[in-house]
C-alpha cells in the first residue's frame, strides 16, 4: 500500500537557534518511523534541510517542490527521492496542497505563515480537507494561536472554524495528532460565511 504523504511546511533559516533545527530533523525521523512520507519546499537550508535529511535517513520517500527561478539560483536540495519543479509559486503550492494528506506547520517565517494561512483559508472553503497541524515548539505560535482565537471572538471566523486546526507541542504526539484531528469535507463551505447569529453572542 501507498504511504501516505505529509506536508511539512518550516523555516528556510539556518540562522534561527539550534532547537529548531534539531526539532525539523526529529520530526522528520519521526514521520518515517510510521511509514509516512514527506512533501516539501524542497530547500536545502534550515529546517526545511532537516526535516529532509531526518526523513530521508530513516527510510521515507522525501519530495521536494521547488519553482524554476529558485533551482536557478541553486536553492534545492540535491539528494531527494524526487525533485519536482514547478513554473511558479502557485503551481509549487498548489501541487504541494493537493498531494498531501495532512500538513504541519514547523516554526518558520513569514514564508510558512503565508503557507499556513492559505492552506487555513482553502480548508474553510472545503477545498483541502487534510488535518492542519500547528507545532507549537516552545510557545514559539503562541501569538499566531491568539490571532486565531481573536478571529473568532470578533467574529471573522465560525466556533467551527476553530476545528480546522490541531496543536502539537511534542514530537512523540505528532502522529497522534495527526490521527486524531477532527475530520473535514468540502461541506465546509455551507458555514464558511460568518453567520449574522453569531453577532449575538
Ligand atoms: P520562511 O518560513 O520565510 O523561511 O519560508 C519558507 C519558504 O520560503 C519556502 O517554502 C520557500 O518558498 C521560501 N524560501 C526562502 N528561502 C529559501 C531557501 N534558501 N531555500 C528554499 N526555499 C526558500
């Protein structure tokens, strides 16, 4: 049977403190001591690298997704499973969103931010429906956690909305997490709209 594939979305900094480097590396070990493979920006740097090198150490199917204009200035990891290239941006998230199963959201920039909110805004509108995983290492999306809880408060998002999303703070609970998270469909459309009732509240 098929693996199946996890997106991994993190930092392409190798400037950020050791933890997190070593964090992407674990979690790539992780991913493949269940049999599960990887999807990624296919970088060579920072904890994109790591969670590479971790997977493809312990045995998983590493696929990394890059755009033309970045392997033009050599930024791709050179020793992946397979190297996808993409004519763009979109091509590379869009390809990267519809081939995964579920996705995680390593500590990272505002490239993963961006990554994490598309995927957030396509899943509301039922149009990805794989479990979304924030991994809150050491508190570090403790305020992308509270932007999201404001979101609802001031109603710009449903209380179903907040289903979306699992936290994970462990490398051990990363597959549970995984597993466990509340299931999705492309019926979340009919209450992607914030509903006038809720004003109320
Ligand atoms: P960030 O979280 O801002 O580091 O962004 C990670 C994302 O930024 C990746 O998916 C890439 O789109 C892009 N990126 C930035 N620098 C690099 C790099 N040196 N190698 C690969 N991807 C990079």
């Amino acid at each position: 049977m098929q693996h199946k594939k996890i997106g991994v979305m993190c930092g392409s900094s190798d400037a950020c403190p050791e933890k997190f480097l070593t964090l992407a590396y674990q979690v790539g070990q992780e991913l493949a001591r269940h049999e599960l493979d990887i999807i990624y920006g296919g970088g060579a740097k920072g904890l994109m690298r790591r969670v590479a090198d971790g997977g493809l150490e312990a045995g998983a199917q590493v696929h990394g997704y890059m755009p033309e204009f970045m392997i033009a200035v050599e930024w791709q990891h050179t020793n992946l499973s397979e190297l996808h290239i993409t004519q763009d941006m979109s091509e590379r998230k869009y390809r990267m969103m519809s081939e995964s199963d579920a996705t995680i959201f390593l500590p990272g920039g505002c490239g993963t931010m961006e990554e994490f909110f598309e995927w957030l805004s396509c899943k509301r509108l039922g149009k990805y429906i794989g479990p979304l995983v924030i991994f809150n290492f050491e508190g570090y999306y403790d305020p992308l956690i509270k932007l999201l809880e404001n979101m609802e408060a001031n109603n710009f998002h449903n209380p179903e909305h907040k289903q979306m999303f699992s936290v994970c703070t462990q490398v051990e609970d990363l597959v549970a997490t995984i597993t466990s998270a509340p299931s999705w469909s492309a019926d979340a459309i009919q209450f992607a709209s914030v509903r006038h009732a809720s004003k109320e509240r």
